[in-house]
C-alpha cells in the first residue's frame, strides 16, 4: 500500500484523512493545532511537525486547507510539500481552487518532478465522516488509477473529469448551486412560517416534492433546529461564490442568481462575521421580519 500524508485537519480534512487511516494506510498529518490531530494519531497516524516532514515519510501527500494562498505556501515553502517529498512523489489537493491556481501550482509541482492530482469533495462534513463523500477528480488518468484505491476509501462515488482545472470548475459549480439553494431554502421555510404552517411538516412535505433539494433535506435540519451547525463558514461561501462569478466572467455566462447569492452572502458575514456557519445566511431574513423558523425534532449537526 502506498504511503500517505494528510495535511489540514479541520471539520473536513480530519474526517478524511481518518477515513484512510481505518482502510489500514500509513497516514503521516500535521496541522497548525496538533489537538486536531489527537483522534488519528490514537489510531494510528504518524505525527509530524511539518509539512516536509509529512513529505519525507509519504509516497503521496493529500491537503484540505482553507484558501489557494495557503495551499501555495504549504505547498513551496521552506519546510513545505516540495521540500520533502520525493521526484515521482503526488500532491493531490482536497481544497477548493480556482482553475488557474490550480494550474498554476501544478506547474511548479512538476517542475519539482512532483505529480498533482485535484481532488475537492463535496457533500458535507457529516458525509465525510461517513466515508461516503463524493470526490471530483482532474489530473492524469494513469495517475488517477494508481490512487483511485486511495480515493474510494476517502470518499463515495468518485468521479474523474478530465484534466487538472476540471474538477475546480466543477466543484465550483456545485458549492453555487448549494448557495443558491440554502438562500431559496431559507425564504422558502419564512413562506411557510409566515402563512402559519407547521414548520416541521413543511420541511417534510417540500422534502418529498418536486421542490427538494440536498441542501433542503441537509442544511434545513440544522436551520430549523437553530444550531446552524453545518461545520462551513460564511468565508469560505464568499471565497467559493468570489469563484463562480470569476467563472462566469471568464468563460462568459451572466450568472445572475450566484451574483446576487454572493452579494447577500457578503452581508451575512458583515452581520455574523466570517467563522459563522453558512446555514446562518438565511437568518437576515429572520432578523429583518423578526421571526424565528425554530422547529422542534431537528438535530444540531448532521451525523
């Protein structure tokens, strides 16, 4: 078995680098905050202290990581990814970029005779936990086979798009269309809160109607239960729309509902500052009509 290293051990990253270490992989992780590594080392992950040294001990080195800016620095620094692992070693990279970050370092990871695999995920936390998360691939196709074992005992369905970029742009695509559904999601629940129905048969009746969605059946819980509590914040809903709309510019579609998602994404962070999960989007509009979509049966996270 292929040795790897997990690098970013937040909500996300600590739930998919465990994911390898029970399938019985050698994993080596390091973070900012060791405590987020205590779990997996107690089942027994390898600790290093920093990103060469998880190099230096992995074939294959896997990141989660919150913005493209750190990915870089994690990726080229002194004691980063390049500097400790070896020529025909692979950096696959769990985060959300943008086409031409990704690109870009692709290229200087080859140029350090190092391979790159894209890989963002999408589903949510709780399906990483699960093992069950869906995984969007871009690089090499013979690259992709090689860790497609890897692949599948991190995530569910795994699906390869093309080449690297096509997996970003894809996963930027559907973290928009997420956004876009939490917003409806949210007035949707204040029409049927405001017209004076049950709330928690309302969230029923649209889940088994041709108006559900993911997002509905997912977010919906935790917004009615008043947690919030999706383990995704408000920045990274801003970085991951600031891409969608950089996409519609680039490849020239007017994006009409992602511009004004993002817009009324921006004021929620205003309002809840930017560590607030994202499922509190929809609470401008309980703020502004005064009225709460509290519901009694609905958990506080998602499991």
């Amino acid at each position: 078995m292929l040795r790897y290293g997990y690098i970013g051990l937040g909500h996300l990253g600590a739930n998919l680098a465990m994911n390898l270490v029970k399938a019985g992989y050698q994993v080596t992780v390091t973070d900012l905050n060791k405590d987020n590594a205590q779990k997996l080392i107690a089942a027994g992950a390898i600790w290093a202290d920093t990103p060469k040294g998880v190099a230096e001990n992995s074939d294959a080195v896997i990141t989660c990581l919150p913005s493209p800016k750190v990915s870089m620095a994690v990726l080229t620094g002194k004691d980063g990814i390049l500097a400790g692992l070896k020529k025909g070693g692979t950096w696959i990279e769990n985060s959300t970029n943008g086409k031409e970050e990704i690109e870009a370092m692709a290229k200087i990871a080859a140029e350090h005779g190092v391979n790159t695999l894209e890989a963002p995920v999408t589903g949510g936390v709780h399906k990483a936990a699960q093992g069950t998360i869906t995984v969007l691939v871009g690089g090499d196709k013979a690259l992709f086979e090689t860790h497609l074992p890897a692949l599948q005992k991190l995530g569910g369905e795994i699906f390869h798009m093309g080449d690297i970029g096509a997996a970003s742009v894809i996963k930027v695509i559907t973290n928009m269309l997420a956004f876009i559904h939490l917003v409806a999601c949210g007035e949707a629940l204040m029409l049927a809160k405001r017209g004076g129905l049950d709330l928690a048969q309302a969230f029923h009746a649209i889940k088994a109607s041709s108006g559900n969605s993911f997002v509905h059946e997912t977010e919906g819980q935790v917004i009615l239960n008043g947690s919030y509590n999706i383990n995704f914040t408000m920045d990274l809903a801003c970085k991951d729309l600031g891409f969608a709309t950089g996409f519609g510019r680039e490849f020239g579609v007017p994006l009409k509902l992602a511009g004004l998602t993002e817009q009324i994404f921006v004021e929620g962070r205003q309002a809840y500052g930017g560590q607030a999960w994202s499922s509190q989007i929809v609470k401008l509009l309980e703020d502004a009509l005064h009225t709460d979509l509290r519901a009694p049966g609905f958990p506080a996270e998602l499991e």
